[in-house]
C-alpha cells in the first residue's frame, strides 16, 4: 500500500511539473512549420505557419535571401542562413538566430568563408553546421562544425581535410550526428557520426546522390532525399543501414524531409504541382497530396515545431517526446 501510495505521489508530481513546464512552454499554443519563400519576388525570407497551412506569417524581410531555418528545442528561437552579412565578407551566407517571433535578430558565426545548414542540438546548447574551414582550415572543402548556441567555441569535427562533408542533423539524444559526404569514389551518402566527429560509418550504399538526413523522433530512422530511381524523391532507413524504403513515388521532384515531433508525419517540399510547395505526408508515405502552401511562389526548407513535444533546457530538462517515456518507465521502476 505504501509504495502505491508513493508511486501516486510522484505521478501527481510528475504530473504538475509537466504541466507548469506545459504553460511555460505555450503548449497550448499552435504546432508551427517554419519554411522559406521568395513569395516577394525578390529574395527568400522565413515563415511559419500551423501545420495544416492557415496563418502564414513573414517573419524576416531584409536585403539578402534567410533560409534553412532550424528551431531550438523549446521553440523559443529560430537559427537559419542568410547572406545578409558586411561587406567585408563579400556577402557570404552566415549563420543567425532570432527570437520565433522574428525579434532580435543577431549573427553567430563571423568566419570569412561561408557557413550553411545550421541544425540544433537536442539540448539546446550547441548548434551543428556545414562550412568551408576556419582560418585554419579553409582548404577549398566542406566540412561538419560544431559551436556553442551563442555562437561561441566553433570546432570542426568531420574527419578528412579532402573530401565534402555537408547538411549535419542530430540525432534525438544528441549523442550521433548523421551528414551527407561524398568520398569513396561514391556519390554523395547519408553518414553517421558520433557528436564529437567519432567512427563516421555510412549508412546508404547506393551510387547515387543523397540529401537532407532527418532522424525520425524516436532516432531509429533517417529520412533523406536520394535521385537513385532517377527523380528526386524521399527515402528512410534504419540509423544503422538497413530497411530502406522509398515513401514518393511521381514524376516531379521531392526533397527536404522533415518528421513531426510525434513521428506520424514528414513534411516536404514538391514541384508536383508546378512551383516548389510543402506538403505533409504520413511517415508511411500515404496521402501525399495534402498541399500546404499554395501562393504559386516557390517554398522551401520546411522545419516542424510543436510546443507540446518542447524541450525546456533550463530550469527543466524535460522533452515530453522522449523523457515522458522515460519519466513513465522510472516509474514503474519505482513501484516494483
């Protein structure tokens, strides 16, 4: 009796801390995508939307192209590439973070060469992105670099001074991160590391070209893009290699997967229907056609936040995606 007593208290603890770490986080607040467009005519900017299309909001409107928009995981802030830089450093695309709202927009990184692709570590302290070397290691080659959130400590960490490593993605308990590099006479694969750039192992096989990793929330599947049936379309396979399955299947391109927090959906950017668009699919690949964006501009880069699966770094470590799970089974821990 006594420990079902116990095990119910810490349930109704449990219980109130997510639910204060709830309202702290705005979980009742609408799950968001956040993309790029050119709807302007004249340069990509950053929006979001809810997920089903309705209330598209401009976030960024400046001189140069914002892109590849990447949340941190409470969803408080938003890092994304942009060429809008000094003109000392020739326009070369940088890394900037800004508030969700569009606030407060500031640069992280200020190498000379280019920086692209940032993606967020799951626990909010340390951004992975793609660039060409530091002033120590601008050998004319891509590579996978790490720095903390504010843009502080950049360390490169892929191996290899001579081959191209490219668009970084963290696994959910941050402990891997999967990239795209071309070595091995091969074409460009999907490669898996650990955090700290340790045992690269690749994880596609074919001859192909191979994009956009995207781990699946519970980290036992990546999402990518591949041309391997000739066509741009979006694959996904066991972190460690195996079951590759193709999820599109049309004669146009699909590219840029991105999996909902719960690991229902992938969200995509198609020209199926003329002008590049996001649509939504199950992570099965049945009903695709679910379009959500239909201005007749081109979008791109979509990014899925939903408030209710928020990571809170401080003063709560808690990610009601994984750690709810985990919480649950300490418990049953507890009362046995």
């Amino acid at each position: 009796m006594y420990r079902r007593s116990n095990l119910a208290y810490f349930i109704l603890v449990s219980v109130f801390a997510l639910g204060l770490t709830s309202l702290m986080l705005g979980v009742d607040a609408q799950a968001q995508i956040a993309f790029s467009s050119e709807r302007d005519g004249r340069r990509l900017d950053l929006y979001v939307m809810d997920t089903d299309g309705k209330n598209q909001q401009r976030l960024t409107e400046h001189p140069g192209h914002d892109w590849e928009p990447s949340w941190s995981p409470d969803g408080k802030h938003i890092a994304f590439t942009s060429s809008e830089a000094k003109d000392i450093e020739r326009k070369r695309p940088q890394i900037y973070v800004m508030d969700a709202d569009g606030k407060n927009r500031r640069r992280l990184s200020n190498e000379f060469l280019s920086k692209w692709h940032p993606s967020w570590s799951p626990n909010g302290k340390r951004i992975a992105f793609t660039s060409t070397g530091g002033k120590t290691t601008g050998d004319g080659h891509w590579h996978i670099y790490v720095m903390d959130a504010d843009g502080g400590n950049p360390q490169k960490i892929s191996n290899g001074n001579s081959v191209d490593n490219w668009d970084p993605s963290w696994s959910p308990n941050g402990k891997r991160i999967a990239f795209v590099s071309r070595r091995d006479g091969r074409g460009r694969g999907i490669f898996v590391m650990e955090a700290d750039g340790k045992n690269e192992q690749r994880v596609t096989e074919d001859l192909s070209d191979e994009w956009h990793p995207s781990w699946s929330p519970d980290g036992e599947r990546i999402a990518f893009t591949s041309n391997m049936a000739g066509n741009w379309e979006i694959y996904v396979i066991n972190a460690d290699g195996g079951n590759q399955r193709r999820l599109t299947k049309n004669p146009h391109s699909d590219w840029a997967p991105s999996w909902s927090p719960d690991g229902k959906r992938i969200v995509f950017v198609s020209t199926r229907d003329g002008n590049k668009d996001i649509y939504v699919m199950n992570a099965d690949g049945a009903r695709q056609v679910r379009r959500r964006t239909k201005d007749g501009s081109d979008d791109t880069d979509p990014a899925w936040f939903d408030p209710a699966f928020a990571v809170e770094v401080a003063p709560f470590a808690v990610s009601s995606a994984g750690k709810k799970l985990t919480m649950w089974g300490w418990l049953k821990q507890v009362d046995k």
